[in-house]
C-alpha cells in the first residue's frame, strides 16, 4: 500500500475500529486480509514482517517501563507460543515479538491483555507507549517519580477516538530523572522535571518541549516557556496532541510528523496556541542546566531512596531475550524484586528493589540465568534496530552485526570511557543513530565487480544533554565486513590523540567536533583498508571542517 494512500485509508475506517476484522482474518487466514487493514492493523500494535509472506511483528506496551512478573510472563508466553521464542526490547521500552501468524493473533493479545498489557497504539498514527524513567521512585537522585503521570496520560489517550487519526505517529516521554535519561529532546513532546526555588521552599515542576524527532530530517525538541505543575501535564498532553491532529501536516508522510509543525510555527507560536487550548496560562519556563550526558541509562549494582535496597540494571545487547530469558527473570525478580522488574529505552533491562542482605544471592542468580551488568562501555552503549532480520524497511542486518563490532572492540582495545554505538538498519532511525558517539546507517554499496553488498555510512559526535549534536556524517559506503576495522582504527587514534586537562581526557565528542570531516574519514583508515581488498574503492573523503562549518 502507497504511503500516499494513508490518510484516504483512514478517513474510510478509523485504525480502532478494525479489531473485528482481525478476528475474522485469523479465522479466514492470511490470504484473506484486505491490504488496506494491514495499514489499520497498526493501530494494534501489529505490522507485516518481511518478507510479507505471512508472518507479523508485534509490539506490546509497557508505560514507563513499569512491569510485573505476571506481564513479563504473559510477555514469555506470546515468545514462546507464536513467536519461536524470542523477543526484543524496543528503544521505547516496548516488547516486541516476531514470526506471528494471524491466526495467532487474537490469542497471544489475549494473553498479554489478561495480564493488564496492550497493543493498542504500539503503532500506527496515535499516542505511542510513553516513556519514562526505569529508576521511577527508586532513583536517590530523581526529581518526581513520574509512574503514576504516566499511566493516567497512558489511560487517557489509550482507544479514545478523539486522537486515534493524527498526522503520523505521535511519541511522548514524561520523567524526573536527573540525567534526562528518557530522551525529552527527541521526543514529540518531552516532559521532565526541574526545580525552582519559590516563597522560600523548592518546588518540583516540568519544563514541556515540542517537536524532537530522528528519522530521516532529526530536529532537536523545542522548549515552551513554562512551568508547570504534575496535575497540569494531562492538560497539556492533551491541549499539545490536539495541535498536532488538527494543524498538523497530512499531505506527506515524511513531511507529517510534530517536529515539521514546530520548526515552521517557531517555540512562541506554539507557546500561544497552547495557551488557547488550554484555556490557562502556564507560569514562565525557569532556566535550568542540561546534564552532561555518559550512557543515559542506569545500568549496574545502585543503592536505592530506600534504605537497605538496591536496583542493578543489566545490559541486554540489541535487546533480544528468549523466553527462557524471560521467565528466568521473573522468577528471580519474584525471589528478590517483589515481583517488578523495568525495561528501558536502551534495550536493557532493570532489577529493583533488592535487600543488601540478598545483593550476592541475587547477583549470582542473575548472573546464572545470563544477564550481565559488569560488561565494556561498548556493550553498555550498543543500540540497534530490528534490521533487515523482519523489517521492511531494514536496507541492513543490524543485531547480529553489532554483536560482532561489539566483540572485536572488546578484543582489540582497553577501554574504560563511555561510548555509545547506535547502529541502524536504514534512514529511519528507529536504533536513534543520529545521537550516537558512533552512528552507522545502513546502506548497500557496489565493489569494483559489480557486487552489491551491505554497507553503512558512518557518523560521528552524535549526543544529548547540554551539547546537544547529531552526528556529522563523515564516511560513506563503508562495506559491512570493514566497519569493526574502521572502529577501531578511530577509537585507537582518539585514545591515543585525545587531550587531557586536569587528569580528565577529553570527551569523544569533542574529539570528534575538533577535527575536520577529512581528518576523520583519514584516521578510519579505509584507504588502508582498501589495499587488502583490491575488489574496494573507498568514496571521495568529505572535506568539512570541524561541526560541518
């Protein structure tokens, strides 16, 4: 189905409304599918796997990450049963299951809904699962715990017909998290707690920002002047959404998303239409500091607000578990975790709420049932996409192919600094490649013979936080079988050439924004890499200076 056809495909049926034909399909079979209801079966949560020959990829909802035993094993169940048992963890803290056939459909979410989970608005144009933070009312660090925010604007938004037609997809995170680590400026609307000092007391608030988004045009979010309080953010989630479903652009897919409106309307134009649908004027924004930023993840052994327990969150590459994993975890977490444990928007999973006397136990169970949080910086900052594995859009393999970048790494270097290596399959970002220290975006490149094989362009000095940059793109083409030698020819040269003031060493991101785009493509040594394979020729190296300037 052309993606022009859409908007004409909504207008005719609501995406809501085609559960009975989903019913009805996984009696009739697959053949039976009107190709206009594989567009509107996004709606819940469900999207053809390629190579579109009868299998689907679901997602399931987890809001804020928050989950139980019983919906990790509701999770385990739907792996285990219709999906060959696996299952991957999304960057938006989402499950999501593959090999499903229809007529497994009404079954698995069957499952998953006895246990309160959903797959309603896991995709399609409506309210996508909003995000928060994994250490919510744990972190000693955190500002508000935002679970309960969460789940209201989650139950507001979910099957209400009044927003299940927006432009596009529509993604929403809401956090107090110290370290922003719910990602609020790439958002569609991004919430996050700050504070300010009132009267003579601190107060706890939210600062709004609008129109963040990666794909193939990233924009950074935009922040709104005001502050406003935790029982004003349903208002505002509202008053934003209606903006976007009713100005928002329709006529083209890849010109429909928030960010477009934002970057044309400028932070005060929307400010002020805000404050129409409101119907009340927020306080003014108060300035307040980006965290610098390492992982944006809580990953390893953590003491928690509550005395005596700690949370340790264990780094799951690429986010692919089995339901083995799974219900390995749940039982640990119903041993030791008082049956919760959290998923984050970096793949991984977190185990909360563990007693100082049960801490060694419980990490020797954990690490028994294959879960690690001791790992490198590179696995710690490893995030990919699905890839060409099951999605359709995937030009590259991305799972297995980080795994391997990952493990030479591992071998060729000593390295004890932050990095985060975001690999993605395609343009489209869903593994968020623009934000990485490294981003790799697939492609297909052709050798001197003719060949056609898979290929990334390589971009560097991607970050969040108070220096907020998406990568420059510095090499292109880079055949899939070079890549790891590249990597580490750059990680080498950066360790070696680096600056060090006061005993720190300079951050790779700084590195990176310090040397030119040519300097770059000639420390990944792909000319040198090119002599041992005479069926390769590098492109033209780009030539910008530092920052794209």
């Amino acid at each position: 189905m052309a993606k022009a056809d859409v908007e004409a495909i909504k207008q005719a049926k609501d995406g809501l409304d085609v559960w009975p034909d989903i019913l009805r399909y996984a009696q009739e079979g697959y053949s039976s599918i009107a190709s206009e209801d594989f567009v509107r079966m996004r709606w819940y949560g469900i999207y053809q796997q390629q190579p579109n020959n009868g299998h689907f990829m679901m997602r399931v909802k987890i809001p804020s990450g928050d989950l139980s035993t019983a919906q990790l094993r509701a999770v385990a169940e739907v792996a285990r049963k219709y999906g060959r048992s696996i299952t991957d963890v999304t960057t938006r803290q989402n499950f999501q299951f593959h090999w499903l056939r229809i007529e497994d459909i009404p079954a698995a979410i069957e499952i998953l809904n006895a246990a309160g989970l959903t797959t309603i608005g896991a995709c399609g144009d409506i309210t996508r699962n909003i995000c928060g933070c994994p250490t919510a009312g744990i972190d000693p660090e955190e500002m508000f715990d935002t679970r309960e925010i969460v789940q209201k604007v989650t139950d507001y938004f979910l099957g209400n017909k009044d927003f299940s037609d927006l432009p596009r997809k529509y993604k929403v995170s809401i956090s107090g998290c110290a370290i922003h680590c719910n990602q609020p400026e790439i958002n569609d609307l991004g919430i996050q707690a700050v504070t300010r000092r009132a009267n003579g007391k601190v107060e706890v608030g939210f600062q709004v920002r609008v129109g963040g988004g990666l794909s193939t045009q990233p924009h950074f979010a935009q922040r709104l002047d005001m502050f406003v309080t935790a029982d004003q953010i349903l208002d505002v989630c509202r008053a934003v959404t209606e903006i976007f479903r009713d100005e928002g652009y329709r006529k083209r897919r890849n010109h429909s998303r928030l960010k477009f409106l934002v970057a044309d309307w400028g932070a005060e134009k929307f400010r002020e239409e805000l404050i129409k649908r409101l119907g009340w004027t927020p306080e003014p924004a108060i300035l307040w500091p980006e965290p610098a930023r390492v992982q944006q993840d809580h990953l390893g052994v953590h003491a928690q607000k509550q005395a005596g327990k700690h949370w340790i969150g264990v780094s799951v590459i690429t986010g692919r578990l089995t339901a083995d994993h799974l219900n390995a975890a749940a039982d640990i977490a119903d041993r030791y975790c008082g049956g919760a444990l959290r998923t984050t928007n970096q793949q991984n999973l977190l185990f909360p709420n563990i007693d100082t006397d049960q801490l060694a136990t419980a990490q020797a169970e954990i690490r028994g049932a294959g879960f690690e949080w001791a790992v490198s910086e590179f696995h710690k900052g490893a995030v990919s996409c699905t890839g060409n594995e099951f999605c359709n859009l995937a030009i590259t393999e991305t799972k297995g192919r980080l795994r391997e970048i990952v493990a030479h790494l591992e071998s060729e270097l000593l390295w004890e600094e932050p990095i985060r290596i975001h690999l993605n399959g395609c343009p489209n970002s869903c593994g968020q490649h623009h934000i990485g220290d490294i981003g790799l975006q697939g492609c297909l490149a052709r050798l001197n013979d003719g060949t056609q094989v898979e290929a990334y362009d390589v971009g560097l000095g991607g970050r969040l936080g108070d220096d907020a940059k998406f990568v420059r793109a510095i090499s292109r083409k880079v055949p899939a079988d070079k890549l790891k030698y590249a990597l580490a020819n750059l990680l080498r040269a950066y360790k070696t050439n680096r600056n060090i003031t006061d005993n720190v060493p300079e951050a790779f991101g700084k590195f990176v924004d310090r040397h030119t785009d040519a300097e770059l493509g000639e420390i990944l040594g792909l000319e040198h890499l090119a002599q041992d394979d005479p069926n390769w020729t590098p492109p033209p190296p780009r030539a910008h200076a530092p920052n794209g300037e």
